[in-house]
C-alpha cells in the first residue's frame, strides 16, 4: 500500500471509527463525539482536498482493499477509484458534511441522543464516500443501499414520534422500490459483461444489443429515481423533513438524493449509447421539476417547500444529464448541494430560533430578530432563484443554455418556467417569514443562534454567492468544465454546454424569469395589492391540486398499498388457513371419519366374527368348486 | 347296501353343518361348546373314513390327536365358562362384547 | 492428534449424547448445574466441531474425515461418514445453534429442565449424524430420530396448542419422509438390479442409472419429503405452527439447522441421484420457489404475532434457497449454500430476539409492544442488526447471500429471478414495519414502561450469531473458499450429464417452437 493508496482509504476510515466510537462507546464520550466527530470529517475533508490535487494534477487512480466476494466466476473486489468526478464530489460531500457536523454540535445540543446522532452522521459520511469512490457497480450498490440505510435511521432519529419512524420507514421502502430495478442492472450488466468493474463495462458496453444497453440504462435509472426521489417515487422526500434539520441540509439536499444523478453522470457512457434511455431520464426530470415546484408554491411547512424545491432542482440536473449534459449536472449538483444545503440549514437557525415552529403563517417580520440567518437565507434565496451573479444563476443557465442548444424547446420552456416558480415560492416564503408584520405567538422567546451554527452558515453563504463564477460562461473555458469535461469526453452523445447563441440572451432570458418570480411574490405578500384568497377561490382546483401535492400519496395508498394489504389478509386467512390447511385438515379428516366407521366391524360380538369367518370358508370353497 | 367313502364323508358334511349352524345360531356357551364338538367329530369321522379308505395309518393318527386336544380344549373352555357366568351371571355369549373398541 | 482427527466425526457426532448420559446421572433438583454443564458440554461441542473447519483442506470437493467401517453386511449398509465444504458447514452452523439455544434457555425452560437438555444434546446427535453420513440408510435412520425429540420439545415445552403444532409437525414429516424412503429404497433395488450388489453406499448409488420416467415417479416422490422439511409453498403450513408453539430453543434449531435438511437433501440426495428428472423438473421447482418467496413475504406483512412473522419470513427466505440452488450454476448454488447459513444465523438470531420478548412480557402480538427502543437500547440495537440481516442489508450477511443466487439465477431464469428480487421489497416492508411498530414510537401500553434491557446472558448468546452477520457480510470469502470446489463439482456432475444436457437442449427447443 503506498501512500496514495493510504490517502484514498484513510478518507472513508475516520468517519467509519467516528461511527464505531459513537456508537459503541456513545456514553463515554457525550458531548466530545459531536467535536471529536466534526474533527474526524474535517481530516477526512483534508484527505480529499489532497486526493483532488494528485488526481488534478495527476491521473486517475484505482486501490484495492481486499477480494470481498470470490463465487467460480462472480469476483467482486473492495476497491476505490478516484477520477476527476470522484474527487469534486469528495471535496463537496466531505465539505458540507464537515459544516454540517459543526453546525449540529450546536443544532443537537442537549438532545438525549447526541452521541448516536454523531454516530449515525458520520456513518453516513462513510457510506457515501465510499459510494463515491466504488469502482464496481456492487460495491456501488453496497452503499447506495446503505446511505439509504442511514438516512432511514436519521429520519426516524426521534423515533418516539410515529410521523419521524413512519416518515424513516416509507423513506426506506419507497428507496428499495428503486434500489430493485438497479440491483436487476446490475445483474444485467454482469451476466452480459462477466464483470462489474467500471473500467472494463464501460469499455465494452458498445458490444452490446442496443435493447440492452437502454434495458441497462433505465433499470440504473430506476435506483437514481429512488434515491434522487424523482418522479413517480418522489413521496418519500418532502415526509423526510421529520428528520433533524441538519441531517435534511446534508443528506436531504447536498449529498445523498444527489447519488442517482451521479450515478447517471458515473455512467454517462451506457447513457450515451441509449439516447431511449436519456430520453426517459429528461422527461422525469421535466416532470419532477415542474410538479415538484408548483406543489412547493401553495405549502406552509418552510422545510417542506425547500424539500420541493430540492426535487425541482434535481429534476433540473436530470434534464441536464438526459441530454447528455454531464458536466452541466455535476455543476448544478455542486452548487446547489452548497445553496440547497446553506438554505436549509437557515431553515434550521430559524426552527432553533422559534423552538421548532414550522409554519410560516406563524411567522414574520423575524429580520430583525435574527438578522445573520435571515441574510445568509436571503443569499441562499437568491442562488436558487438564479439571480447573478449568485451561483444557482451560473450553474441552472447552463442547464438550460444546454437545453435550449440540443433544441429542446419544450423542457426549455418548462426549465425556464420552473425558474420562475422557483423564485416565486423561494421568496414567498423569505417575505412571510423575514418581512411583513409578525404573526409570532407572543410568549415565544425568538433569538439568533449561537455562532457555531451561524458560522458555518456564513462559510456557506460565501460560497453560495462566489462559488459560480468558476463555471461562468461561456461554459467551456471555464476553470470548472475544462476541468471536469475530460472525464465526460468519451461518452457519444455528450454535449458540452456550448453556446450557439449569445448566451447572454438566453441568460437575460432566465434573469426575467426569476425576477418575475420574486416579484410576484412581493406583490403577493408584501404590497397585497392583489387578493390572495379571491385568487385561491377563481382557481380553487388548481390550489386544492397543488396544496394536496396532487393526491400523488393519496393515490399510492388506494391503489397499491391497501390492495396490497388485502391480498396479503386474503393470502394468509383464505390461501393458507383454508385451503391450504384445509386440504391438509381434510385428508386427517378423511383418514379419521373412514377409520372410525371402519371401526364398527369390530364390534366384539364372538358370534359375527364366527359368522364373517363362516361366510368367508364358503366364499372360498364356493370360489374352489366353481373354478 | 355298500357303503363306501362317499357316504361317511356326506354325513360327516351333514354333522360339520349342523355343528357349525350351532355355534352360529345357539348364544348359550355350553351348546356352543357341544356344536363345536360335533363340528371336531365330524372332521374326526372324515379322516377316519378317508385313512380307512385310503389304507393309511396317519388319519386314525391324527383323530387321535384331536381327541386328545379337544379334551384338553374342553377342560379350558369349562373353565372360561365357569369363570365367565361368576364374572356375568349368565353363560350367555352376547355378553361377552368386551372386546370392541 | 492423529487418531482424534481420523475419528473426529464420530466424536463430533456421539460427544452430545455421551454428553447426555453424563446429565442423566445428574441429579434432578440441580437444575443450575444441569443447565451449566449442558451449555458448557455444547460449547465444548462446539469448539471440537471448530477443528473440522481448521482442518478442512479447502481445495478439493472430496469429502473428508471419512470414516467406514461395516454395519449390516446383508444389505450393504455401513457406518460411513465424511463431510465436504456444504456439510461441514451444516454442522458447525448446528453445533453452534445448539450452544446458543441451550443459552438462550435459561429462563424460558422452567420445568423438566432435566428433559429439556439432555432432549436437546440427544436431537443434536441426530442431526449432526445426519449431515456427516454417506450411507443411505444411516442417514435414514438419523433423520427419522430426529423426529423424536423435536416432537417432544414441542410438546411439552411449547406453548398454545403445542400438541396440535407438534402433531402436525411430526405427520407432516413423517409422510414426507416414508414417500422418501420407498424413493430410496428402489433406487436402492435397480442399482442391486443393474450391479448384482447391494450397497447403500451413497456414492456408489450415484451412478445408478434410472430410467427417465421411473426417475422422474421418485424425484417427485423424493421431493415430497424434502419439500416439506424446507419448506416450500405449499407444504409449508405446519411451520408456522411449529414454530408459534415450539420454545424458543425449539424454534431457534428448527430454523437454524431442521429447515436447512430439505435443502440438504436435494443437494445431496435428490438431485445428484436423478439429475435428468430435476434438470426437467426445474421450472415447476422454480415457480414453488418464487411463489414461497412472495407469498411468504406477503404473509408476513399482516402477521400480528411476532413469531409468525418471522416464521413466515422464513419461508420466504427459503424459497430464495430454493431457487438458487435448483437455478444450478456455481454462482447461485455458492449463494444458496451460504443463504443456507445465513438463514440459520439471521433467522435464529430474531427468534432468540421473540423469545426475549416473550420472557419479558409474555405475550408476543405486535400491537403490545411500542417505544422499546427508550427503555432498551442495546436491545433495540442488536434487534436491529438481526432484523436488517434479515432483510438483506448490504454489509450484513443476508445480502451476499442472496445477490449471488439472483446474479447466478439471472442468465437462465431471468422471469424468475425478477419476481424473486421483488422479495426483497417485501421484506423490507414487514421487518421495518414490525421493528418499527415494536421498538419504535412513544410507549403506549403501561406495562412496557420498564422493559428490561439485555442481560449479560442474553447478550453473550446473541453476541456470535450477530458477529456472524458483520462477518460473513464484510468477508465471506472464508466461508466461499471452502464451499465452492465442492459446488462446482456439485454443477459439474450435472453438466457432464450429457443426456440431461441433449434433454435440455431439446426442450430449450420445444420452448423456443
């Protein structure tokens, strides 16, 4: 083992001992597991920045653990390979995650469940290094199974309240509906491929039947759907708010639902080879973006309006990558990881500052009250509306300058359409909850948060308005895609965010949408010129549609889950404990009645046994004489 | 008149029927018991009858012998009787049906 | 050491019930010395089966440790013995499962204690001879005694209707195993017919040739008897009885080691005897076998007892067993042999979790418990560990396990492998659903208010079986190496059988007409 190799696994190991310590040793360590643990991920965040520069400034390179799993011909190895796509999301996920961490330190503070908190969070951070460093889709597999795993169980932290366990559970289950399809491409990919190592299913995927590339392809997508929560299996997101906040602002918006459109990015050459498949994958995008935003429009839960528009965003980054925008994505993914992160973690400051409310109708005017959170929200507000020169504006534009450049003008139209909602529901809630008269309770105490929690806010915020201009336009000079853009080079139908058309009219383009969007919503909420709820009534079926989220869980329930539940009650009272056992029953009954009328002969009469013997010496003679 | 083979044998037939209708239609044990001496006699009769004709000494040999178990026998079975109407009260054989289930 | 390793079966084999004698001195009153030298006996037991791993050469599919000597001369039946990688991992998983249920007991069992241990170091014998043997009738013999105790333990330390389950439990094993035995007894007579000797040498019967409709009458007559003891849908209704009533000891063996025999058989007996007729009758197998996966799964969703749940689950889980291990390629059969494993320990392990619970508030409907995980932390968290194992969570044991036999089931059978991956849906949705409805939410029934935590006990006897999960899970090469050679040869045979292989060809034919 080098010290590369040392390098690379030492990045997944403290958070792994972190996870260990936590848990196991929880009690002994109280509250130094939240610092101890910060620390960890800050080594961790290090070793990444490191690891970033040998690969920038070097080549890609593979390390192998130990063979996990020999079987004849099923050989599956631990091993890590780190290229240019690896190590911009180390540096992301191991970043945030160290701002996170910090931030609970204070957000967890005298929470009975400190330690395992800071076990369960660095165990995430551990699974989803890993899932960024796998090189084989097994091993892929492995910890996109187990990020899954530790979002169920940091969804359901306070497991006390049924919505938190229930919200982990659905979270958990709607994510194997996906992880099936993609535990079926993997298996896919190896009896077609013999192999499940990137480098060589990459190299020989051409090989294959067309039919079964996009066969490959959408059933990959079906685990991204999951675990990215796009449409149709977007349910579980919005219910995950139950979670702590943090944990929502790492795992809920920067990190894990991110994975399916990495996965998609990781495998842009099998996607690029089945334009059917990258197809699919920008029409759920489109989808997903659309409805996910005008169901965030009418909501009141301010955590659940950012999870909304964390589905939107992300339907976003597929349309990015449907068309073969792969770098597009992984630039959007990364600023809005910073943003989307930054916006929740506001969210957050301001739970921690009103004790947990949520509601906006009970809220307002709080600028005043906690003005380092409201500026930090106002920031993150902006990225996501993609006002310039915050980086949300870079990094969507290029999304739709892409979108625009493939002649895609629908999903454009719709991208730039969302880009309106978005700004429109983002500052929707920013008035009702920053500006505007106070709908407070009274007796509430309302106090900015202590400094280990706004610090990393403001480290964040920074980032947010900064970040952007190193993939300004036009897009491919920029330090980001020249960057990145060699490892998506290979792949067939990729196309780099080239701008035919002066991409500053497209931008003005998107600029108006966005500043459209705030603006209805200060007209909306802070001018009231107009009457909202004279609105509300004209559009009464529009407003119960979106304020319902389309009937979507509704619908699930009555089709699925319930007929579902039936059947099982049927298959255990009527197929098990009638027909089964009442065949098995029937033939002991059968045995049991037969046996008993058979039992009448032996009525212990000596004289009908001597009759019966009698009849039968003459049946037998009678038999003799006649043959 | 000859009487040859065939005629002892009928008439030991004739006695098996009657000594078999006995122990069939009669319930007191004893007149069993008699019925099923003339039954033993009957088969007696025909190996004498056939040993005779055949001119052969193991039929008298085997009468003998079940003269011999049928004493025997008789002695059991008086006993069982005397130990079944004790038990009963009655010698009658229909009481004795405790043997079914 | 020599001679201990040339008889080391033996002693594995005959220890527990010289073990047994020794208790039967025992006096009865001393139940605390009678449990004590029970467990300790079985650790014993189980550190001597320890040497069979040690000393497994892990590169040959011959079996090992052979012993032979002869038994009835009249009809060729011998005391022969020997194991390769799949028994020889039956066996480690039996000796281990005995120790912990005897752990496990300590509170449970409270009369006839005396009984209740040396029926179990006795039922431990059988079912050790039964792996280790390879004569036919021996290994008859075994299996049937296995029987005995098993019915006995159900009985009389059971639960409810104990008679009832323990009744249904032995007829509907007993039936399977006569039809079995007249299976084995002709194949017996043809091979007497076709060599002029008798032998119930299970090697030899191997290349007895049956004719393809006779051989098709014993599979199906053969798989009947195993079938039931696995079992598969839809001879699986005496299980969840079974193990409902059956102490917690009872059901830890019968899904820890009693399950793994119908499996065991058909690797052993059934099909390497009549490869064409399993080769042909595949994909009805397969079908029962996809069926008992969803249907156990869907079962289970709505199970109100804890017991049953996991019984249930069980019999999904087997039917993933099941299909591995008839789907016939190295890779699915490597995963069958070890979900075979895996099955004991997961399964085992939330059994001994029930019974916990059962000792603790004497009931085990779902909707009693609620918001454990406050008041039993460490309980809940090794709770959780089994349960996720169950479920197949990637890291524990469960999941290689049961990727190797979809991957390796894959290629040929690929509709069923896809119904077969939808189980794994399923099985989240009911263990997640009941770990949640048991141990999480607030506290809504007084009584749970002070559930105990673990105690050292219950800790150290759950404490291998979940090391097995981490280990297994993160390093199953150890258990793969040694299982291997043997499966591949166990493939081998029924590839080389190139009428089996023209008949496939042929059918393969009519499917695609």
């Amino acid at each position: 083992m080098n010290s590369k190799d040392l390098i690379v696994w030492l990045i997944p190991f403290f958070p792994l001992l972190g996870a260990i310590l936590w848990g196991v040793f929880g009690k002994y360590f109280k509250n130094y597991s939240g610092y101890l643990g910060s620390i960890f991920i800050i080594i961790s965040f290090i070793l990444s920045t490191v690891i970033f520069f040998m690969v920038a400034y070097g080549h890609s390179f593979t390390s192998t653990l130990y063979s996990w799993i020999d079987a004849s011909y099923f050989k599956v190895n631990i091993s890590t390979t780190v290229d240019r796509l690896s190590v911009i999301m180390l540096v992301m996920v191991t970043g945030i995650s160290s701002l996170v961490h910090i931030y609970s330190i204070g957000y967890m503070k005298d929470d009975k469940g400190f330690a395992r908190y800071f076990s369960y969070l660095n165990l995430f951070v551990f699974s989803m290094i890993m899932l960024i460093m796998a090189n084989n889709f097994l091993l892929l597999y492995v910890f996109w199974e187990a990020v899954g795993f530790c979002s169920y169980i940091l969804i359901g932290f306070w497991y006390e309240k049924k919505s938190a366990s229930n919200a982990g559970k659905k979270a958990f289950i709607v994510n194997r509906i996906g992880d099936f399809g993609f535990a079926l491409g993997v298996m896919l990919i190896f009896v077609n491929m013999g192999t499940l190592n990137y480098s060589s299913v990459f190299s020989g995927i051409h090989l294959l039947p067309p039919y079964l590339i996009t066969t490959i392809a959408l059933l990959l997508f079906a685990g991204a759907i999951g675990k990215s929560a796009q449409f149709p299996l977007h349910v579980w997101l919005p219910d995950a708010m139950e979670g702590p906040t943090p944990v929502s602002a790492l795992i809920h918006a920067a990190t894990m639902v991110t994975a399916g459109v990495y996965l998609i990015a990781r495998c842009h050459v099998i996607f690029s080879y089945s334009p059917s498949a990258s197809n699919v994958v920008l029409i759920i995008g489109g989808i997903t973006a659309f409805i996910a935003a005008f169901i965030a429009m009418t909501q009141f839960d301010i955590k659940r309006i950012i999870a909304y528009s964390t589905l939107s965003q992300l339907g976003y980054m597929f349309m990015a990558v449907g068309i073969g925008s792969y770098a597009a994505g992984i630039f959007h993914l990364v600023s809005h990881a910073i943003f989307k992160g930054l916006l929740f973690l506001t969210a957050g400051s301001v739970m921690h500052g009103m004790s947990g409310e949520l509601d906006l109708r009970k809220m307002g005017g709080l600028y005043s009250k906690m003005k380092k959170t409201a500026i930090t929200f106002i920031v993150g507000g902006l990225a996501l509306s993609g006002i310039p020169p915050f980086s949300g504006f870079f990094s969507k534009d290029a999304i739709l300058a892409s979108l625009f450049n493939k002649g895609d003008y629908f999903f454009w139209i719709i991208g730039e359409l969302v880009a309106f909602m978005t700004a429109f529901y983002i500052f929707r809630l920013i008035f009702n909850v920053f500006f505007g008269e106070s709908h407070v309770d009274k007796n509430l105490h309302v106090h900015e948060s202590p400094n280990v929690m706004t610090v990393p806010l403001i480290i964040l915020a920074c980032f947010a308005a900064v970040f952007g201009f190193i993939g300004m336009p036009p897009f491919n000079h920029s330090i980001f895609y020249s960057f990145i853009n060699k490892d998506f080079a290979n792949s067939l139908n990729f196309s780099p965010a080239v701008n035919n058309y002066p991409w500053y009219l497209l931008s003005t383009v998107s600029v108006i949408a966005g500043i459209s969007g705030i603006y209805t919503a200060y007209v909306f909420y802070i001018k009231k010129s107009l009457d909202l709820e004279m609105l509300k009534k004209r559009f009464k079926a529009v407003y119960a549609l979106s304020y319902n989220k389309l009937y979507i869980d509704e619908i699930y329930d009555f089709a699925i889950v319930r007929p579902m539940k039936n059947f099982s009650v049927f298959l255990w009272r009527v197929v098990d404990s009638f027909v089964i056992d009442g065949a098995v029953n029937g033939i002991a009954q059968w045995i049991s009645v037969t046996s008993s009328k058979v039992r009448k002969v032996q009525n212990g009469m000596l004289m009908s046994y001597v009759f019966t013997l009698t009849v039968g010496v003459i049946a037998l003679l009678a038999y003799y004489f006649v043959r | 008149m000859n009487i040859n083979v065939n005629d002892y044998l009928i008439v030991a037939t004739i006695i098996f029927c009657i000594g078999a209708l006995g122990v069939l239609i009669r319930k007191n044990l004893i007149t069993i018991f008699l019925s099923l001496e003339l039954m033993f006699n009957a088969a007696n009769l025909g190996f004498v009858a056939v040993s005779e004709y055949l001119n052969l000494m193991s039929g008298d040999i085997f009468v003998i012998f079940i003269m011999v178990v049928a004493a025997a026998e008789a002695a059991i079975l008086l006993g069982i009787a005397i130990a079944f109407y004790r038990e009963k009260g009655t010698i009658d054989i229909d009481k004795a049906n405790e043997l079914k289930m | 050491m020599s001679i201990f390793l040339k008889y080391i079966l033996s002693i594995i084999i005959f220890f527990p019930l010289l073990s047994a004698l020794i208790l039967v001195f025992v006096n009865k009153k001393a139940e605390g010395l009678l449990r004590n030298l029970a467990t300790v006996l079985s650790l014993v037991e189980f550190l001597l089966s320890s040497f069979l791993f040690i000393y497994f050469k892990s590169n040959t599919y011959e079996f090992q440790f052979v012993e032979r000597f002869s038994w009835i001369r009249a009809f060729g039946a011998s005391y022969f013995l020997g194991i390769d990688g799949v028994s020889l991992f039956m066996i480690l998983l039996t000796t281990l499962m005995t120790f912990v249920s005897l752990l496990s007991s300590y509170k449970y069992i409270k009369d006839h204690v005396k009984e209740f241990v040396i029926l179990m170091l006795v039922l431990e014998t059988f079912m050790l001879g039964t792996f280790a043997s390879l004569d036919v009738l021996l290994f008859y013999l075994f299996w049937e005694f296995m029987l005995i105790p098993m019915y006995f333990i159900i009985g009389m330390w059971g639960s409810g209707r104990r008679i009832y389950s323990a009744v249904k439990f032995v007829l509907y094993t007993l039936a399977g195993s006569l039809i079995m035995l007249f299976g084995l007894i002709t194949i017996f007579i043809l091979h007497y017919n076709q060599t002029g000797n008798f032998t119930f040498n299970l090697l030899k019967l191997y290349n007895t040739n049956i004719p393809l409709t006779l051989q098709i009458v014993l599979f199906i007559a053969i798989f009947l008897g195993f079938a039931v003891k696995v079992p598969v849908f839809p001879f699986h209704t005496w299980l969840p009885d079974a193990h409902t009533e059956a102490p917690t000891a009872g059901s830890v063996i019968l899904a820890g080691v009693l399950l793994k025999f119908g499996v065991y058989g058909f690797f052993r007996f059934a099909i390497p005897l009549m490869p064409e007729a399993a080769l042909i009758l595949t994909p009805i197998i397969l079908v029962l076998a996809v069926i008992s996966i969803i249907y156990g799964a869907l079962v289970s969703i709505v199970q109100k007892d804890l017991k049953r749940l996991v019984a249930f689950s069980s019999v999904s889980h087997m039917g993933f067993i099941m299909l591995g291990l008839f789907a016939m390629t190295a890779v699915s059969v490597d995963g069958s042999v070890l979900q075979m494993i895996n099955h004991g320990i997961s399964t085992g392990a939330l059994f001994l979790f029930v019974g916990m619970f059962y000792e603790r508030r004497h009931t085990r409907l779902i909707a009693d418990f609620g918001g454990l995980a406050k008041k039993a932390p460490i309980f809940a968290a090794l709770f959780m560990i089994a349960v996720l194992s169950s479920v197949g969570l990637p890291g524990l044991n469960g999941f290689v396990g049961e990727f190797l036999i979809l991957v390796g089931s894959f290629k040929q059978y690929t509709v069923f492998t896809i119904f077969a991956t939808s189980g794994i849906i399923f099985a989240a949705v009911y263990l997640l659903w009941m770990f949640q409805r048991v141990m999480f939410q607030d506290i809504t029934n007084q009584k749970n208010e002070d559930f105990k935590d673990m105690t050292f006990r219950e800790i150290m006897t759950v404490l291998p079986l979940i090391f097995l999960m981490f280990f297994i899970g993160l390093y199953p090469d150890v258990f793969l190496s040694r299982i291997n050679p043997t499966v591949v040869h166990f493939v081998n045979i029924i590839e080389h059988n190139k009428y089996a292989y023209n008949l496939i060809k042929a059918k393969m034919g009519l499917f695609n007409a």
